[in-house]
C-alpha cells in the first residue's frame, strides 16, 4: 500500500469536508454562499491557489484526456529546471527527425537546429508548440521515454493520483490521461513558480524565426488573459478526443484562484465555465493568512537544556479560505510552560486553534524550530556553583 499517495487523499477528503461543514454552519453574522454556476464541461474542480482548497467540484476525479493541457507539466518540469540550475534560459535546444515529423501545432523546427530555452518556453506556453514541448523535454530529460518518466514520478510527487502522462505535448496516444483534481493541483503548484506565470500570461509572442527573415506570430488560446481581470495563466488544450480542456488562473488582491475544466463542447464554453467559476469564487470566498511560514509564536522552557528555552513555530504557512460574509477569526494558543530536554527539530510542543465566531475551523500544530540537546551533570553542577559563589 502506498501510504503517502492514501495520506494526501486524506487530507484532501478532511479539508473539503471541513470547509462544507464550515459553510453549512450558522456562523454569527454571516451566510452560506449561493449556489455555483451551471458548469458545460465533463469535469471541472475550483481551488484557492493559497490555502489550497477546494470549493467547487463536478466529476473531478473522472479519468479524461487532456490534450495540450498536457504541456503544463512539461512546463513545470522545465521551471523548476531552471530554478535548479540543470539547465539555462540561453541553453540552445536541438531539435532532430521526431521534432520534425510530430506535427499537429508546432513551430516547424527543423532538424539539427536549435532555439535557446527561453524560445521553447515561449513556443510551448504560447503556441502550444508540439514540437518545442518534444525538443524541451528531450533537453531536460536526454531521451523522450526518459523526460516521460520524469513527468510521472513527478505527478506522484504531487499526488496526482489519476494521472498519467505518455508524452510530453499531449497528442492522442493510450494511457494518457488526467482529472480535473490532479489538474487543480499541477496548477496549485504551478502558481508559485513566478517564471512560468511569467511565461503562460503572455497573450502573443514574436520573437521566435519564422525561417524566411521574419518571425512567427504565436497567440496564446487562452481567452482569458485578454477578457479575464487578474488572469496571467495557464494552459489550454483541444483534441477531437478530449474536447475543450484547461487550467486557469486570476488573481484579485491576496487571493488567487485555480480551475481545471475537462471536455467542454466547444472553446467559446470552456471560456465561459473557467471565467464563471472564477468569479463565483472571487465574489463569494476570500484568503485569510493566519501566519507566513516559521513565525515563532512563542517560546518553551527547556528543563535541563543546553539553552534556556526553545522557539515554538508553524513549519509551513496557516492560511484559510472562508466564505467572503464570515464573521470575525480568531486565535487561541496552547503551549506547556516547560517541556523536557533533548527537544528534537519539529517536536509538536501545542496547537493554534483558529475559530470563526464560536466554531473551531482549523487546528495548527505548533513544533520546535530547533532541537535542544540534553546538558551533563558535569555542566549542571558547574552551573549551579556559579550562580552559588557569584
């Protein structure tokens, strides 16, 4: 059993059952949100990007195809490529034979040459390049089998559990699938990559050859970035197989949204279902931080320590999504006065209960930002004699 991949399912189980009994609950001055809109497409999931939680689902956890919604990963490999120093924006790509023959959208590389990444990038998050998402990933990779793989284990990482990848640009081939869920959760990761933002909010591109002296016009599917306020993402996709497909994402103040449609009819309809449910959720739930990651919320005696005392902390950020009419959040935290040494790095020492009005919504372990070891009998008694004759 992997007991990693039925944890993740959990959690994400606990959290949506938690926020439907948060709304469904008569908080003190405030009502449950209407109703979500009427949603074409065959699947469909709506998170918060911050905190992480879903507010809308329809059949997100149905295997479908997804079409060059497909490149989102690619980029996402690519990105975190980058951020980790394995390749270079001026890394000159080739291309050979396969690129060449892939066909569907595409660029029209030729074999033996070759484009920088940064025009890759651009060719696969504009153009939906087909092509350049085989060269790319061929680059990272060494091999398309072996880029593949990468794209899997990835997925697993993140816990895309409906979710397979045979290529890295999504042309129709077996066992290449996803659901709306996973989707949501590529894109929840993929937010946090300011890069590939940067690349999936371009609206056109002109920069790359056209091999006549000129250049190509790549204009990006994605009719949101152009209609949408705050939208700067992600990635559309169409085959006859998979329909309509995308992941979409806006941001408005502090809070930022993500939706996955599947399988919608025509592209007109996967516009109105992602801008729709975008907007039901900006006008109807809002982010609340509690705390950024590693805020010390206070501090614990070590008896029989090295130091004193130790710094109590939340590892990762505290953040909630709450319908936009709760009412006031607070806080109460629960922390022993002393605690016994050795204190190990991420000992659970309390807990932050965060209440709207008089309901508990959340529970936040509070740990040990550093261990404390145990200090000898030998320091004891040194200790205690200079405090004695001093």
């Amino acid at each position: 059993m992997d007991f990693r991949k039925t944890w993740q399912h959990l959690f994400r189980a606990s959290q949506l059952a938690l926020f439907l009994a948060l709304i469904s609950s008569p908080i003190v001055g405030a009502q449950s949100p209407p109703g979500p809109p009427p949603i074409n497409a065959k699947a469909a999931e709506l998170v918060d990007a911050n905190s992480g939680q879903v507010l809308y689902t329809k059949n997100a956890q149905q295997e479908l195809p997804m079409a060059s919604v497909t490149k989102l990963m690619t980029l996402y490999i690519a990105v975190r490529a980058i951020e980790r120093h394995q390749i270079r924006l001026h890394d000159m790509v080739p291309a050979d034979e396969e690129a060449y023959r892939i066909g569907g959208s595409q660029i029209w590389l030729e074999p033996g040459e070759r484009l920088s990444v940064d025009q890759m990038l651009k060719a696969v998050a504009v153009g939906s390049a087909n092509d350049a998402a085989y060269a790319l990933g061929t680059y990272i990779s060494g091999s398309e089998a072996g880029f593949v793989q990468q794209m899997n284990e990835t997925a697993k990482a993140l816990g895309m559990t409906h979710t397979h990848f045979s290529n890295p640009h999504g042309l129709p081939q077996s066992n290449h699938y996803s659901s709306a869920h996973d989707l949501a959760i590529l894109g929840e990761k993929a937010v946090k990559l300011p890069l590939l933002l940067k690349y999936t909010s371009l609206w056109e591109d002109r920069s790359i050859r056209n091999g006549k002296g000129g250049t190509l016009w790549l204009v990006n599917h994605n009719r949101l970035l152009r209609t949408y306020p705050g939208a700067d993402g992600l990635k559309t996709g169409f085959t006859r197989e998979a329909g309509y497909c995308m992941v979409a994402t806006a941001k408005k103040g502090e809070t930022r949204m993500v939706v996955a449609i599947l399988g919608a009819p025509t592209g007109k309809i996967r516009a109105q279902d992602a801008a729709s449910l975008l907007t039901w959720g900006f006008q109807n739930f809002r982010t609340v931080s509690i705390a950024p990651a590693h805020k010390i919320m206070g501090y614990v005696d070590v008896r029989r320590g090295v130091e004193p005392r130790v710094a109590a902390w939340v590892v990762d950020p505290v953040l909630l999504t709450l319908p936009a009419s709760s009412g006031h959040i607070s806080q109460a935290l629960t922390l022993p006065q002393e605690v016994q040494a050795p204190v190990r790095v991420g000992q659970a020492l309390g807990h932050l209960e965060i209440k709207s009005g008089r309901h508990v919504i959340r529970s936040v372990s509070i740990v040990a930002a550093k261990q404390v070891a145990r200090t000898t009998i030998g320091a004891l008694t040194w200790k205690y004699l200079w405090k004695l004759f001093t």
